[in-house]
C-alpha cells in the first residue's frame, strides 16, 4: 500500500487508527459522571460527621442526593451525556451491553447473601466459629474463603462481597465481633481478594493486553505477584492482629 508522499508505514498506520481529537467529548464532560457522584457521597458523609442531628441546611439539601445509590444514578445520567447519537437504538445498545457486563455480578452477589443468610439459619457459622475460639487463626477464615472466591470466579469485589456474606455469622465465634476485629477482618478479605489473577480475571486481561506482553509471560509475573502482594498484606495484618485483638 503506497501513499501519495511515499510508502505507507506503520507510523502512518498508527495515526490513522488513532481517534481524531475534535471527535473525542471535552474533558469536563467526561470527568463528571465520576466525579460528581464522588463529591455528592463525600459532602454528606463530612456533613453526618460535623452535624449529628442532621438538621444543618447542607445536610437537608445532600441527604437524597448523597445517598450512594442515588449519587450513582446520578452520574449513568450525567454519562448519557457522552453519546454522540442520543437516539433509542443507541440507549437501548448501551443497556444491553451493560447489562450484560454487570448481570453475571449482581447474580454472583445475591447468591453470596443469600449463602450468608443460609450459615446464619443453620447454624454452622456457631458451629465453625466454636471450633476455631480460642484459636488464632480466626482472621485465616476471611482470608482463605477470599482467595477460593477470587481464583474461582476472577472478580476481588465479588469474592470481598461473597465471603463477607459467609462470615459475618461467624464473627462472634472467631473473636473478631469488635471494632478492630471487623476492621482486620476486612482487610484480610481484601487481602485475600488479591490472589490469584489470571485468566478468569478482566483485570489480568487488561495488564496483559495494554502492556504488550504474552499470556504465559503474564501468568508467570503478574499472576505470581499478586499472590506475593496477598500474602505479604495479610502478614501485616496478622501482626497487627497480635497486638490489637
């Protein structure tokens, strides 16, 4: 393939397939769907935390709007305004493929409550908990259901979300039904959640594709290091475990 100046290179090909700056949204625009959310769920939050009766006029006027779930639809609103054919079809597309994308989470998630409330009405969350009280291992527990969730299903916020739901029951039992102990508790979910990303991962897919490299080569560095960053926070949540509970 030639052009009119020369040969056609991979430099001029480049250019072609980049997007042309005056069909890209302005910056403003496209900032506000996440952004505007976040200052609505903030501005309440510090508004709770100065004015505990709730009867300040910045607490009236954020209350509705700073509801999370509210300050969320919010901002879907706000990125309808990035369409450039703000037609039916063009909605209709859009949902679909959000839908599409998100079902297979909300689904993951309604099930993890639903396995909590399950533990709760049976009992085995006592019976579980009683096995390990006096024991220190009670934080393992979030720590090692998190990880079974996260390389099964590849989603850290599903796994958080799921194992919480299985563990919540059993908090008392595991001596961890204290403020500190919810706290570490959380972060040996999180810490958990990191292990192990690979293929069932979106994530794993995006450090792999955008940085150019091969899947094995992937596999074998950033999947290793996230089981090294998992374990190597949960050790310091074990230490500080030591002292706090």
């Amino acid at each position: 393939m030639t052009r009119r100046n020369g040969p056609y290179n991979e430099n001029d090909y480049m250019r072609d397939e980049m997007p042309v700056e005056k069909d890209l949204p302005p910056v403003l625009l496209s900032f506000l769907p996440i952004v505007v959310p976040l200052l609505l769920i903030t501005i309440k939050s510090m508004a709770e935390l100065l004015d505990k009766s709730g009867e300040g006029v910045i607490s009236r006027i954020f209350y509705f709007p700073g509801e999370p779930v509210i300050a969320l639809f919010i901002g879907v609103l706000l990125s309808l305004l990035l369409l450039k054919k703000k037609s039916i079809g063009e909605m209709n597309s859009l949902f679909t493929e959000a839908i599409l994308k998100a079902g297979p989470i909300l689904i993951i998630t309604a099930a993890g409550g639903m396995f909590g409330m399950v533990i709760k009405s049976t009992g085995i969350g006592e019976i579980i908990g009683k096995s390990l009280a006096g024991t220190s291992i009670g934080l393992l527990v979030p720590f090692l259901i998190a990880i079974v969730m996260k390389t099964a299903q590849g989603s850290s916020t599903v796994a958080i979300i799921t194992t919480a739901s299985f563990v919540a029951p059993m908090l008392a039992m595991l001596g961890l039904d204290t403020e500190w102990g919810r706290l570490l508790t959380m972060l040996a979910m999180g810490s958990g959640s990191m292990i192990a990303s690979h293929a069932n991962d979106s994530y794993f897919w995006v450090v792999t594709n955008f940085s150019g490299i091969k899947v094995n080569e992937s596999l074998k560095v950033f999947t290793t290091s996230t089981i090294v960053m998992g374990i190597t926070v949960f050790a310091c949540v074990w230490v500080v475990s030591l002292f706090v509970l």
